[in-house]
C-alpha cells in the first residue's frame, strides 16, 4: 500500500543487505522488493516457475530473514516531527532503527507511521528489518486458538502442507490457491519513507460527492495527524479553486470537513458509456503535497423489492448499467513484477474486451495507489472484497483490533476514487462454513464466529464511507442473510461453479437466471508459448508431473479433457489440445454470458472467473501470465459488446441425464435471436440469418430491421430448428442505420463433434495501413475459431473467427505496450490455426 507521494519526504528505498544467518547467506536486495526476487537476481534460486521448481525453493519462505540498510539524513530533513511509513510490510517482523527495536508488524495490509523524532542522526542511520517465518507464527496461533478454524480447501494442491493464513494477515493466496503457486512472498512494498511535518502530517483525504442539476458539491474530509495543540496551514485546490484554511489541531487525530462546488461539471462514466474526466485535487499541508484524482459520477446500488424478489444493479449517473467483467487475482506470485506497466497492460486488456468492472477478490490484496488510479483513468470499476476467502476467521479482540486498522486505513485511502463502486465483506466464507467437518459439525459457532468479524467489517464502512454500499459476501443473499448464495437466482449475487466443478453440460448455465452473476469460469491450458517457458518438451503431456504442477485444482487436466469429450473430436497431439482448451472455455463462457446478458433486466451483472493469472497455470483466466490473450479474451470482447445479438436455443421439454442437468447438445425447439443494447440510445439493428453448411453453402433464413430501447433486450426473430438441415449452422451479420457491419455471431445447435467438419485452405496476406500491419484471412471452406498468432507481445483486432469463403476478414495487430510493428515484423511468425484442424 502506497501514500502519496509529496515532497517533504526522503524516500529510504534502495540497495539492503539481505541475510539469513541460520544458512549463512548475504547478499543485496533492492527495497522496496520481496525476497524471492532479490535471490532469484542473485542467482541463489532457480526461476520457481519453471517444471517444479517450486519445492525446490520453499525453504525461502521457512527461513528467517533480515534486512539491512543505511540512508543519510541532513540537518533538515531531521529538524522536526518525523515519521518513518513503510507502507506494506509482508508480514511479521521487527523494526530497528540505529539498533533500537521502533516497531513491530503483524499485518501486511496495515500501512506503518512510525514517530520517529528525536532518533533519527544527522549524517548515516541504519534501518533493519528482521522477518519472522510466517507459516510457523500461523500454526503457533491456530494452535492456541480455543477452537480449531481449518485453512482453506485451496491449499490442498500447493504440495507440500497447508497453511494457517486464516491467523495471518498477509493475501491468502500467498500459500497457493486452486491456480496459484505456495511462495509466501517476504518484503517490503511499497513506499519507504522519512516524512517531516513542523506540527502535523496527512493522514487521508476523503470526497465524497453531491450531484446536483448542474453542480456537485463535494465536501472534502482531511484527517491530520499532529504531534502537539497548535496551528497549522492546510490548502486544497481543484478546478482552479483555492480552499485555504488555518486549523487548530490537538495532538493526535484530526478531521476537517471543507465543501466545494464544481459547476458544470464533467461527468465520469465507466468504460464504453462515455469519457473518463478527472479533476486534480491537490492537498497542500506547509509543504506536504498530496494530489489526487477525482472523477465526478453519481453512484448507487439498487437491491430493492421487484416483481421476481429483489433487484441488484448499479445506477450510475442516473442509469442502470449492466456490468461486464472478470474476477481480479494478484497480477504476480512475485510482488515486485507486479509493476504499474505490467498493470497498465493487463487493465488495458480489460477495457480492450469491453469490461467495465473488475472484482478485487478477497483472497488476493487491497492493491496500490496507482492501480485504482489507472481503473479511474480508464473507466473501469471495481467491486472490491475485503480480504477474507473461502474459510472462517478468528474474531477475538487482537484479531479484530488488527482488522479494523487495516479496513479503516484501507477505506479512507481508496474511498476518493470513482471506480470504487462496492466494498464487500469476503469471497465465499458463508458457503466455506458446509466444506469442512469442523465448521459442519458446529456451524452455530461458527456463524456467531463469522458475525462479529462481518459486522465490524460493515460499521466501518457505515463509519467511514457512508455513501458507499457494503455487501456482506460475494456470493450474498443480502444484510444478515447466513444462507446459501450459490444456487438462489432471484437475488443478491451468485456464484454459479456447477458447469466446471460438477462437470454439468454448458447448457446448464441456461438453467440459472441471476440478477448479478459475480463468479462462473471455466479452465483451459495456457497458450503453447507459455507452457514452452515452464515445460520442456519431454513434459508436454497433460499428465505429466510438471503440467500437474501447472494445475492446481484437484483433478483439473482431467476435467478439461474430459469435457473435450463430450463437445469436441479429441485432439491429435498436445498443441492441439492446448489450443483446443482455449475454444472449449470460451465456449463455455459465451454461452452464459450471452444467455445471462440476454436476460436483461433482470440479469444486471455477469463478472466471470478470473481475467488474470498470477503465474503460467492452467486456469479459468482469459489472459496468460504476462498479458497475452487467450481465445477467451478475444471472445469476451464480443460477447460483452455493448450491442450485440445472440443465440438462445428454447427447449420446451430438457432432457436431464443422471445428474439431473441438462444433456448436451439436446436439440433445440427453434432458435431464438435475441438484440441486446446496453447502451443509452435506441439501437438500430438491420439482422441477416444465414443457414451454412460445413461444407461452405448457405442461405439466408431471416432477414429485417429493428429497433432496441436503450438499455433493454428483445427477441428479433425465433428460427425453427425444423428449417435447418444437418450439417447447417447458424451464421448472423447485423448492421447499423448507417449499413456498417457492426457485429457478426453464430451458433451450433449440435455440439462441434457432431459436424463433419472439413478441411480448409487459408490464404493469409499482410499489409501495412496508417502504421500498423495488417493480415487479411480467406479461406476456401468455413473454417471455425481461426486463430492467427505470432511471436509478438500484442493481440489482433480480432481472433478465434468464423471464416466463411469468399468473405475475408481483415485482422489489424494491435501491439501492446505500445511499440509500433511492421507486417514484415510479424509475417516470419505468423500461425492461423482453427478447429478442423485439431483432430
Ligand atoms: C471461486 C473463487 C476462488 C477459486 C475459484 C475456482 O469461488 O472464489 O476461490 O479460485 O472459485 O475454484
């Protein structure tokens, strides 16, 4: 966790001594940084993502650390009240300063203002830090506790034991997850600093926002902490208003209210809805230099009585806007790779697919200043959990007293920002209660257990950020509702998992209509190219140790190969399969979002499980670690096009097998085409219904213009299945008023396996326009979920397409990080790969 930056301060980032006296190691370390990096930099450990390396490193996190550095003070810099912040200290560790202990740490989440006055020297001071074995303090406290709080079921793939970090607060996810890799990470993030204030320091700036006709008012909450009773010089400035004041200020904690006015203001909207604008508010205390965005948006949630149960949508400046997004993890197991470019590129992706929320999941970490700076700059909100996951938590009073610091401190950080649109209580610890036999045997205990932690945690929102809501869980019935969230779809958010963790068909997802569906994924290998940095190519076989270990999820490679199986030819060799995992998951999701989405209004919300990955995995991510995108992401940019048509196949009587979910690909009564607008303006939309044979003939079937209100869905046109003939597809085109294409979709009544798929010549040429390469793709035979790729970071303007003969397609690559390529750049390496071809 960061504090903003100002210029009073000395920053004690730099190079440290990092040793383990216990094995005798010494070497450099650069702070702020975690240790594993430092030791992977000093060639002390092998890269722990490669094969299984992972085992081979965790002595790391069983050892004691330290660390040593020195940093020069002046006369000035000491001639006052001095702070030293370290604002994320990971995790239990004891400070020294010139040899005297100053502080100890418990809580990673929990940013350190340390007084500091009178011990700091002209001239060299010495900072040490000695890091306590976290997993050893964990199970020293689990051990203790009166009753036993198991750990999370999602550790019972990280290999080796699990650990208690239940009674520890530092991102669950450390110790490994269901996608994740056990490093427990051990560092400092985040500033390092020596603050001089003459009387007082900054503690937070808070706004909160007023809309009027054609104003906001907003009143501005400054909190000082000051060392003695006197007077202090406080300014704010924003819109080329000065808010000057003198305060009295008593020693300790302080709070000041100041009001502003913004005439015709400009108005932020989330991504796709309109422009991101912000305004700078600086906060000037005798020198210490504060500078936040602000963006003005009117926000609420509305969870109200409707005609099905309870609604639950967002309002944003007055309209009810469907939100499109994924679940947020960690963006590196490594935290010092985590950084604001890596970042940028992955939230960049985000809105690339036309995502305008992202849920901070409990399990991972509140993230710093500058990520949700970059949300606000790009429109992207943010559902954001407090960090509790998938199991109990202790809530005697030093926990608890340790948690209100970290949400308090937490709240009154993020709370300026426009993209914060939700606090949550937790990730799923309601439901965690039925998965352990302690927590089933004496589930009055552990509720009582759950409330006094969930309550605190929504007072200090009601205290704090009173405008914002507080929603007790993700999934959530609502305000002191214990029950099951995963399977109600009349209200609250779900989480629905049924389809990947009980290996239901896809059409299951059509037997749920959420009002908000905040989790549902689906796995898949990542791309050949990662698994090549991980794998070498003797362990390129789905159950080979390594690929296990790139598995974290009990029976995962199974899963996905085994659901290839029921919609897929099997694939003839492992490329083939890994790419074909790709076009099955995004299948998969499609096939709920475009159904949940077509369900508008009641269906508000589709986030689907997990937009990143937090190191090269098989996992229910669209992107790869290190940003590339899989065929989902691609897919995810159509499916949540702002206006779009889908497919939505009505059976009168489903078939259900012996699980009771639907069988796969049980043929539809007629095929209803559905006209989703989830924009602020009627949409006009001139469809074209074509039936295509595999074998390249078609024709069309429906053909007609209509009109979508905004924000609304509609059925265009229901097509009888009787009207197609075997081997036909569907195949739709529609066009805006102005005649431009504007979206082309298909469905398969069948699964894939079932078609007599033909081979397919694809003619690919490059070219160059406005300076970016561009590739035009036309094949002779349809050919499905073309995919060109080539060894470049970056993404084509579209992929996994359906190619039909004589209609090429032009695909601009888009590179990331925003260097410029050429086509000859690009042309040696150029792949297409599609479906026909994978068996
Ligand atoms: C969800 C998440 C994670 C997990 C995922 C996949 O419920 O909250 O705990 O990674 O399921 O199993």
């Amino acid at each position: 966790m960061a504090v903003p930056t100002h210029n009073s301060a000395l920053d004690l980032g730099g190079t440290f001594t990092l040793t383990a006296p216990a094995r005798d190691i010494e070497t450099t370390m650069n702070l702020p940084g975690d240790v594993h990096h430092a030791l992977l930099a000093a060639n002390l450990i092998p890269d722990p993502y490669f094969g299984e390396n992972e085992k081979t490193v965790m002595w790391v996190n069983e050892t004691a650390w330290s660390v040593e550095g020195q940093f020069t003070a002046t006369d000035a810099d000491i001639d006052g009240f001095l702070t030293l912040t370290l604002a994320e200290v990971d995790c239990i560790a004891t400070v020294f300063l010139n040899g005297e202990e100053i502080a100890r740490t418990d809580n990673s989440f929990v940013r350190n203002d340390l007084d500091v006055t009178g011990k700091v020297l002209a001239g060299e001071n010495t900072l040490r830090i000695d890091f306590d074995i976290a997993p050893d303090v964990a199970k020293a406290r689990a051990d203790a506790h009166p009753f036993p709080i198991p750990f999370t079921k999602n550790y019972q793939t990280n290999g080796l034991k699990g650990i208690h970090m239940n009674f520890i607060r530092k991102a669950a996810c450390h110790a490994g997850w269901d996608w994740g890799i056990c490093l427990m990470p051990i560092g400092v993030y985040g500033t390092m600093s020596l603050r001089k204030a003459r009387l007082a320091r900054q503690e937070s700036v808070q706004v909160d926002q007023a809309h009027g006709q054609n104003s906001v008012e907003l009143s501005i909450k400054t909190r000082l902490f000051a060392f003695a009773h006197g007077e202090v010089e406080l300014e704010h400035t924003i819109d080329g208003q000065v808010i000057a004041d003198r305060l009295v200020v008593e020693k300790g904690e302080n709070v000041f209210t100041h009001n502003v006015t913004i005439k015709d203001p400009k108005i932020w909207w989330p991504a796709g809805q309109g422009e991101q604008p912000l305004y700078d508010l600086t906060t000037n205390l005798e020198g210490e230099m504060t500078t936040r965005k602000i963006g003005l948006r009117d926000l609420n949630w509305v969870v109200e009585k409707d005609e099905i149960d309870h609604s639950f949508k967002c309002r944003i400046n007055g309209r009810d806007i469907t939100m499109m997004g994924a679940n947020w993890i960690p963006a590196d197991a490594i935290p010092s790779r985590a950084t604001p470019a890596v970042v940028r590129d992955l939230l960049e992706s985000a809105r690339a697919a036309n995502m305008n929320m992202l849920r901070i999941w409990g399990g991972g970490q509140y993230e710093p200043d500058w990520f949700y700076d970059l949300c606000d700059e790009l429109g992207i909100l943010i559902w954001h959990d407090f960090m509790f996951a998938c199991m109990s938590y202790p809530s005697d009073r030093t926990f608890l007293k340790s948690v209100e610091t970290e949400i308090t401190q937490q709240v009154r950080r993020l709370s300026h920002h426009a993209c914060i649109a939700l606090w949550c209580g937790d990730n799923e610890v309601i439901g965690s209660l039925d998965w352990y036999p302690e927590t089933k045997a004496d589930k009055e205990r552990y509720i009582a257990n759950y409330d006094r932690l969930n309550s605190m945690l929504h007072r200090i929102v009601e205290d704090e950020d009173p405008v914002r809501r507080f929603w007790p869980s993700s999934p959530s019935l609502g305000y002191m509702d214990f029950s099951d969230g995963w399977h109600s779809d009349t209200r609250g958010d779900l989480h629905y998992w049924d389809v990947w963790h009980s290996a239901k068909s896809f059409e299951a997802y059509r037997t749920v209509n959420p009002r908000f569906a905040s989790e549902f994924g689906f796995q898949s290998f990542t791309s050949m190219n990662v698994v090549e940095t991980f794998a070498e190519e003797k362990d390129r076989n789905p159950s080979s140790p390594v690929m296990e270990n790139h598995q974290r999820n009990a029976g995962g490679n199974a899963r996905i190969l085994e659901t290839m199986t029921r919609y897929f030819r099997f694939p003839r060799d492992f490329e083939q399969m890994v790419f074909l995992s790709q076009i099955q998951q995004g299948l998969a999701i499609k096939t709920a979002i475009e159904y949940w989405r077509s369900t508008k209004p009641r269906c508000m919300g589709t986030l689907y499980w997990q937009i990143n990955d937090i190191w090269p995995v098989a996992s229910w991510s669209s992107l790869d670690y290190g940003g590339q995108w899989k065929l989902m992401h691609y897919m995810a940019r159509r499916f949540f096009n702002l206006v779009n048509v889908v497919a939505v196949p009505q059976v009168t009587k489903v078939q259900t097998n012996s699980r009771g979910t639907p069988v796969e690909g049980q043929l539809p009564d007629q095929i209803a085409l559905r006209a989703i607008n989830d924009t602020g303006k009627a949409a006009s939309i001139a469809l074209e219904v074509t039936a295509v044979k595999v074998t390249g003939e078609s024709r069309v079937v429906f053909s007609g213009n209509s009109a979508v209100g905004p924000d609304a869905a509609i059925t265009v046109v229901d097509i009888p299945f009787a009207d197609l003939a075997e081997n036909e597809f569907l195949y739709f085109v529609w066009k805006d008023a102005q005649g431009n294409i504007v979206g082309e979709n298909d469905y398969f009544p069948k699964p894939y396996k079932a078609y007599e798929l033909v081979g397919a010549d694809i003619r690919a040429e490059w070219s160059d326009r406005d300076g970016k390469a561009v590739l035009t793709l036309e094949a002779d035979k349809p050919a499905f979920f073309t995919t060109a790729s080539v060894d470049a970071p970056g993404y084509f303007s579209d992929n996994a397409i359906t190619l039909l003969p004589g209609r090429p397609v032009e695909l601009t690559f888009l590179p990331r990080h925003g260097q410029s390529v050429r086509s000859s750049d690009l042309a040696g390496s150029l792949k297409v790969q599609h479906l026909a071809e994978t068996f």
